[in-house]
C-alpha cells in the first residue's frame, strides 16, 4: 500500500476513534474531555480535508 494511502487510512481510522470518545464525553457530559478531544478530532479532520476526503457521511459531530 503506497505511504500516502497508509496515512489516510489511520487518519480515517483515527478520526472514527476520536468521534467514538467525543460523543461518549458528549453524553457523560465531560467537557474538559470532550474539549481536548475536539482538538484532535479537528486536526484530523483538516488533514483529511487536504487528502481530499469527502467527510460528509462519516462526521458524526457535525461541528
């Protein structure tokens, strides 16, 4: 697999992660988490964007 597919790849797993915790913080109400996870979950989201892939089905937070 070329090294910039491998990127892209554990960047969308990665996000799906991110996403996974962010809406569990959401739910418990854990902002402080729920901050420092949305730092992460928008740094993988631009580095994606640039990849050139289209978030609109797999973003769940939607912010």
């Amino acid at each position: 697999m070329p090294a910039g597919i491998e990127v892209t790849k554990q960047a969308l797993d990665d996000f799906k992660k991110i996403q996974k915790y962010m809406l569990l913080a959401r739910e418990e109400k854990a902002e402080k988490t729920y901050a420092e996870l949305k730092e992460e979950y928008l740094t993988i989201k631009a580095l994606l964007q640039v990849s050139g892939v289209n978030l609109a089905d797999i973003d769940k937070i939607k912010e």
